[in-house]
C-alpha cells in the first residue's frame, strides 16, 4: 500500500483521476470520516478534547499563523515558487492558496453555517493562476483581512453552534476554525523547512509557543 503523504506520484495520481484521501475510521460495521478529532472521540465513547481556549483566543491565534507565513513569503524568491515541496509534490503556489482558501471557505461557513470542502479543493485549484510572490503576497493578505474581519463578529453562541459538511458530518463553528488554525499552522510550518531546503534561513520564525492555543501537529508531514 502507498501512502499518499510520502509518495508524491500517489498524490499525482488520485489528483488526476479527482479522487482524494479522506481519514475513515472503521469500528466493526460502524465508520465515520473525520473533520476533527472530538468527532472521534465521540464515535468511541471519550470525552472530548479540553480545548480551554476561547474563540477570540483561536482567532488571535490564527491570525498570527497567517501573518508569519505572509512574512514567510517575502522570503520565498520568485523563481522557486514552481519548486515541488516535501508536501505531497506541491509548489509554494498550492500551499499558499491551500492555506488561504480554507480561511476563505470558513467565511462562508460563518455566513451559511456549512462548510464545503468540495468548494475548498475547488479553489486550491485556482493556483495555477498565480506566476509571483507579489501576486500570492497580494491574495494571502486580502483573505486573511477578510477572514479576521468576519471572525471577529462571531459571538459565543455562534461559536459553539453546529454547522454542516459535505463530506465529513456536522462541527461546531469553533472546531470548524480550530481544524483551519491547525491546518495553517502545520503548512507554515511546513513553509519555513522548505525554505531551509533552498539555503534561507526563516525571519521572525513563529515558535510553537507563540501559535499556542492551536495544538499543532508534532510530525513536519
């Protein structure tokens, strides 16, 4: 069996044929596709997770992951943006739209109190229209002042409200952008290795203690 995460030309192919991994566990005849862990933990029985965080707290967060990787991208010199990286084959190009445009996707959430991530991978597709660090400079700011904007005006029983998936059963609005914060903060994470692949040394790194509350993932990959 290959997995999808560490062969690239896995990843290759199921993009070619439109198909994807989803997480699926299966307990005897019973199976659920997983948006977030407290999902989990409820189709076993547990507790779920004590996040001890609040939604503006997440938000303050989040946002600092999305500006350190802005910073990130001044770095990132015009010509390696076509560089596949460690990340399942994917440019810097993919990687910024991918960040980006979930944020994007979690406004509409808040708007329409579902989550698509048909309409997310839809427009991860969209990166092939960008040739410039200039232009992903350009779109990462707008969607990210964009998506704060919007997530500031979300009050507490919002927050704890349940929303919709396509694909993955129904999350609070709160673990909707908890799984956003955790996403953005492990490809940043993921963006500054790169970087140091190509012999630059990151500026004003975010520490895993500045991206607390989000619990980011201990693997790069």
């Amino acid at each position: 069996m290959r997995d999808v995460h560490q062969d690239p030309s896995a990843q290759a192919e199921l993009d070619a044929l439109g198909l994807e991994v989803l997480p699926v566990v299966l307990q005897g005849d019973r199976h659920i596709v997983v948006a977030h862990p407290d999902q989990l933990f409820a189709f076993l029985g547990l507790p779920p997770e004590d996040h001890g965080a609040q939604w503006t707290d997440l938000v303050d967060a989040a946002e600092r992951v999305l500006l350190a990787f802005e910073r990130m991208l001044t770095q990132l010199p015009d010509d390696r943006i076509y560089d596949p990286t460690p990340n399942r084959g994917r440019d810097m190009r993919n990687m910024t739209i991918n960040v980006y445009g979930l944020m994007e996707e979690l406004i509409n959430c808040m708007d329409r109190n579902h989550f698509s991530y048909q309409g997310h991978k839809d427009h991860d597709a969209t990166y092939v229209n960008y040739s410039s660090v200039a232009q992903l400079r350009e779109y990462a700011a707008d969607a990210r002042k964009r998506w704060v904007e919007r997530a500031r005006r979300v009050r507490p029983e919002e927050a704890d409200a349940y929303v919709t998936t396509d694909r993955k059963g129904d999350v609070t609005q709160y673990l909707a952008l908890d799984s956003g914060a955790r996403h953005a903060a492990g490809h940043l994470r993921q963006a500054y290795q790169f970087l140091r692949d190509i012999g630059i040394e990151p500026k004003d790194e975010l520490t895993l203690e500045q991206m607390k509350p989000i619990q980011v993932q201990t693997s790069l990959y």
